[in-house]
C-alpha cells in the first residue's frame, strides 16, 4: 500500500508543481468518442482551477478537486466530425479531427496483436486500406505491480494504405465492416500483448473478491519492480556469460554476417522455438541475437537465383548470405521469403546469418521448422538443423519483468489507465496461452469480463471473443485429451454472461501455424455478432449450437438451433466429420453422421447404447465440417461432464 500512495502522491505533486492542464495519453488527434452516449472527459490541472471543455457547440465547466484531478461528462452526441476538443483551464489544450461514432477496445494476446501486414493477400489488403473513418490507437506495452493513471505516449493513426499495416487485423476487418455498414467513424483501442494470461489482464481487486483465486492473491505481495528487475537482469547476464565462455574474440557486430568470420565457438541454438522457450536460461532475454549456419552447394545448384525461406521470427529480421544483405522483414508475424540474386550464393561454402531484433516478449526463430529451407536449381534444401548463435546486446526492454510473472501487470498498465474513456464494447481475442489451465478459464474468464465491465462503469457492455482456432498444439484429441478443446468449452461456457458473443473459427486455423493468416472472416464473424446484437442489423452471426439429443438403439439425434437457413455440411460426398460417440465405458469412437430433417443422426458401429457425444473436440479440429448454409461453423462442444485433463490445473503466481 505504501508503494502504492507514494506512486500517486508522486504524479499529483508532479500535475500540481505544472500548474498546467494534463490530459491522459489516450486522448489525441484523431481520436474516435463514443457516439449516443455520455462522453467522459478528464484530466488534471492546479488543486481547484476552472476548466472548460467544447466540442461542436457543447460547452461544459468543472472545477478541479483538492488534488488537481477533474472530471467533465459530456451529453451524448450523434456521429459526426470532424470536430475540435478544446480543453481551457489557465493553459488550454486542443485536439484535432475528432470523430463521434464507434469505439471498441481491441485486447488478448497475439492473434488480436496480430497486423494486417501478416495477413493473407496483405499486400492488396494493405493498398485497398483507405478507411480515414477507422482509427487505430496502440496502447504501448508496459508492465506495472500497481494501477497507473495515464499510458505511456501513443498517438491515433488514420486508416490510409501507409498506416494500415499496422493496425490490428481483427480489428480492421471488424472495423472495415462496421463502416461499410453504419457509415460512421471507428475508433480501435489496440491494448493487446502476445503470449499473455488472462490473469494478467484481471484487477486485483477481482481476485480478491473471488473464491477460486482468493487464496492466491493473498500470497502476491505488492513488489519494487526496479528491484526484482535488477535481479533478473542479473540472472540474465550471468547466463549469456555461461552460454558464452568459449567465445573470444571482440569484433564488432557488423563482423558476424561476413563469410571468413569464425563462429566455431557459438553455442547451438533450435531454429523451432523462441530463445525463452528453450533451456538456455535466457527467458528474461529482449535484445539482438545473431544466428548463423554453414551450407555447401554444388555449383549447379546455384547457377540461377534461390529462394530463401526462414518461417517466422519475431520481431524483425536482417537476413545476409555471404555477408551480403538479402532482405528484412519489420513484423513477427510473416513468414520471410527472400529472392537471393544469382551469384550471391557460391559453389562451396556459403554463410547464412540472420541479425534478430527482440523489442519484448517472445524472440526468434518460432513455429514449424520445416519452413527454413532454399529452393535451388537442384532442389529443396532443409535448414531447419545445426545453428549457431551469439547475443549481441541485451537492452531491457522487458525490464527483467515478463507480462505473466505476476497476476494483474497488465490489466493495471494497459487497461486501468483507459478508464473511463467511452466505448461501445470489446473484443477479445485470447486464450492460447491458459489452455494448460483450460477448466480454471471457466472463472477466470468471466472474471476478467465482469471486472472491466465493473471498472468501466457502463453496465454489461458488449463483450465479444473469438474461439480458438484449429492447431495441432500437442496432438489432442478424445482420446488422449485435449487443452485446446477443453480451453474452446471453457469459452463456450462464458456465453452464459449477459451481452458476450463468441467467433468459431476452426474451419480457418492452420495445424502447424499458431498465427492463422485468415484474419478477414474472424473480423466479419465479430461483426455479424455486433451488427444484429448491437446495431439491430437482422442477420445470422452464428454457426448451429448444440441443445439436446435423443437415443433411437445405436443412433444419437442431435438437434441443434442457430441452424439459419439450414444445416449443411462442406464436403462434396455429404459426409459429417467431426463427430465421436461413447458409451458407459467413455471410450470415444468416430462417428458416422448424416443430416435429416435439420438434425444430425450420428452412430459408430462400436458403441451399441451411446450415452455421450463429442464434435470437433481436438487441438487441431480444422476436419470439423457441419456448418449452416450462411456458412458459420457448428460450435464445438460435448455432452458428457467427465474429469478432462486440465481440471486440476490452476494458476501459480510466476509459472
């Protein structure tokens, strides 16, 4: 508590001894306010001074508090724009091209941080982006133990084909059709970090108030981030040591790419997972990595240009072979693909070095190997093996403070210092990074949702999620079980919160991608949810759910509603695929299936008194294939209540 007062005693000191108007970083030109609502708008100034806010004929005064904080609503306002929000107290600040229309916060974890430029067809994407009606703003990342009042500073983009490439995929596709359809401006609030909990995203205050996740948030006590950073950066730089003992020379970076450089003292490193993800003590590690690998080619090989895959790495990427630049790629969500010019690789020997940059989270070389290879005159060559690599400089960015070490980091910097700018709703995409702990998500999900909505002040806004997508996490399946499964029933279940709706996307994820490049229909999915729940735009925005089934002898009678016009199932031949049927001994069959009447008549030869069913209930369920004919995917789901593999997992503050 004490680390807490001093915090905010510091910032108030600070706004009082400026004696000038301070607003917060999520106010800028450019900005979207939420239409046909009230409009807060805040800030500070001196202890008790006059401040008038206008916008569009609207004049409003309020004094300053004791502390200098004050607090003006605005009445609600129709879409329109552009307008100016000046903001008068003994200094006066003033923000341009403002808009009034729709605002919808953009969180979760990688695939919602995920940008347009990674995604399919991104080019053409990219050059048909001209939306000046949708603006994106990216909250920075940061981590802090306890709640911050303001972001660190960011800036709203226009949507134009130079800016685009950077916004949120998801949110610009949902946003795209939003416009399209309402005709108003749309304001993206980008607060999403990859690889991150749920957890990390849920108040304190929650926890404390929930008797699954009480206990444990008794046991966090408030830290000196600075401290336990240091600490950790210590840890780090003893490892990088460790891993690199046997390298003596002192040559510059620059030095690393070049054919006669010796990297026979760099230690190994796999080219299929993240520096932090492999047992080399560098979890904590942000920075420059080099790697470097050695191939020989015959001459016939390389008598005309090669192609040079090396999947994805995150973040960016200078590529060099031969010590010359072959390209660079500034996303970590593309895969790099590189046309090497004839001559640049020789007969013989050749040096391929890759410089990596890390700006936060996950770093390197991820995802499925196979990818990293050349296609030369002779054929396709598989790198995927014998890497060498050394680190070039550890920058801290992180602070030594991963955005899971500790619950509630980023809800206290990323979400707390949003509130109470007006928005219509959330999406959300996550929850990847919890499937270890997919029955737990059953309440720690709907917790995190009812804590904002609570935070927030605007009653059960809308709240709407996307479902995991198919990938071949770790080959579960009904057989073995699955965290991805139980992780997609865990999301299911959240729809019993007022005002949610769900995206089903197994049909467009990819088995070896974790980072599903169609990034387009989960945004129309999102929207189809919102135009009919939340814009009275009549139309089907889900795929059948399940809602009771029936036993005729061997046959299950599955009826399903959301049906839309029809049942119908993608495959030429009309065969159902996704269906498993049990009986008393809960051992799961594959099931024939066929649709009549608008019902599924599912069977297997195996199970003669099926009492349980299960649909698309795997990692990678991408087969699944009953759909209605508006062409929404069946939901995943189960009938039987049995022990799953996550039930015992729950969260441990640090693992």
């Amino acid at each position: 508590m004490k680390l807490k007062l001093t915090l905010l005693a510091a910032m108030l000191i600070s706004f009082t001894v400026q004696a000038q108007v301070k607003m917060p970083g999520i106010f800028g030109d450019h900005m979207v306010l939420q239409r046909d609502q009230i409009v807060p708008i805040w800030g500070w100034s001196a202890p008790k001074e006059k401040i008038i806010v206008r916008i569009n004929q609207e004049v409003k005064e309020t004094k300053a508090d004791a502390s200098g904080k004050w607090r003006i609503n605005l009445d609600p306002q129709p879409a329109g724009g552009p307008y100016t929000l000046n903001i008068q107290g003994k200094t006066t600040v003033s923000y341009e091209d403002v808009m009034l229309g729709e605002v919808w916060i953009c969180s979760g974890q990688s695939n919602m941080e995920f940008q347009l430029r990674g995604v399919r067809n991104a080019l053409k994407e990219i050059n048909e982006a001209v939306y000046p009606e949708i603006r994106q703003i990216k909250i920075p990342l940061r981590v802090s133990d306890v709640p911050l009042y303001d972001i660190s500073p960011a800036k709203w983009d226009v949507c134009s084909n130079t800016t685009a490439g950077n916004f949120t995929a998801v949110g610009y596709f949902f946003a795209r059709e939003m416009v399209k359809r309402l005709h108003v401006a749309v304001g993206l609030i980008n607060s999403s970090w990859g690889g991150t909990m749920v957890e990390t995203w849920t108040s304190r205050g929650a926890f404390e108030n929930s008797a699954e996740f009480k206990s444990m948030i008794e046991t966090k006590q408030d830290k000196d981030l600075s401290l336990v950073s240091k600490e950790k950066q210590a840890a780090l730089a003893k490892s990088i040591l460790l891993l690199q003992k046997n390298i003596t020379d002192t040559l510059s970076e620059n030095q690393w790419k070049n054919p006669d450089y010796n990297s026979q003292a760099w230690p190994k490193i796999s080219v299929a997972n993240t520096w932090e993800s492999q047992s080399l003590g560098l979890a904590d590690l942000d920075g420059i990595v080099w790697y470097r690998k050695e191939i020989t080619l015959d001459a016939k090989a390389v008598e005309k240009s090669v192609v040079l895959s090396l999947g994805t790495i995150d973040d960016f990427d200078e590529t060099y072979v031969n010590g010359i630049l072959v390209g660079s790629t500034q996303s970590y969500n593309e895969n790099r693909q590189y046309n090497v010019p004839a001559g640049v690789f020789k007969p013989g020997k050749n040096i391929i070095a890759v410089r990596v940059e890390d700006t936060g989270g996950g770093g390197g070389f991820y995802g499925d190997s196979t990818m990293i290879q050349l296609k030369a005159n002779t054929g396709t060559v598989f790198l995927g093996d014998g890497w060498s690599f050394r680190i070039a400089k550890s920058t801290g960015t992180s602070q030594g403070i991963g955005p899971n070490d500790y619950p509630c980091l980023l809800y206290n910097a990323m979400i707390q210092p949003l509130i109470p700018y007006g928005i219509r709703g959330a999406l959300w995409y996550q929850g990847e990074a919890n499937a270890d702990r997919a029955f737990q998500y059953r309440t720690a999900f709907p917790l995190m949702i009812t804590d904002w909505r609570q935070k927030w002040g605007e009653g059960n806004f809308p709240f709407y999620f996307v479902q995991l997508a198919s990938f071949n996490a770790a080959n579960g399946d009904s057989q073995h079980g699955s965290t991805w499964a139980e992780l997609r029933d865990a999301q299911t279940s959240t729809l019993s919160l007022p005002n949610t709706g769900m995206a089903v996307i197994t049909d467009i994820g990819e088995s070896k991608d974790i980072h599903p490049k169609n990034k387009q229909d989960v945004g129309k999915r999102l929207a189809a949810i919102a135009l009919n729940n939340v814009y009275s735009i009549p139309m089907v925005y889900s795929g059948p759910v399940f809602e009771s089934f029936e036993v005729e002898g061997n046959k299950m009678i599955l009826h399903f509603k959301q049906t839309g016009t029809g049942l119908m199932v993608k495959d030429k031949y009309g065969y159902i695929k996704g269906f498993e049927i049990a009986g008393t001994d809960q051992h799961f069959y594959y099931a024939k299936a066929f649709i009549k009447d608008n019902k599924v008549i599912a069977y297997a030869d195996e199970v003669p008194l099926p009492i349980a069913v299960h649909f698309a209930w795997a990692d990678d369920a991408g087969e699944a294939n009953l759909f209605n004919n508006e062409g929404f995917p069946a939901v995943p789901f189960r009938t039987d209540h049995w022990k799953g593999i996550t039930d015992d997992k729950k969260y441990l503050i640090g693992r």
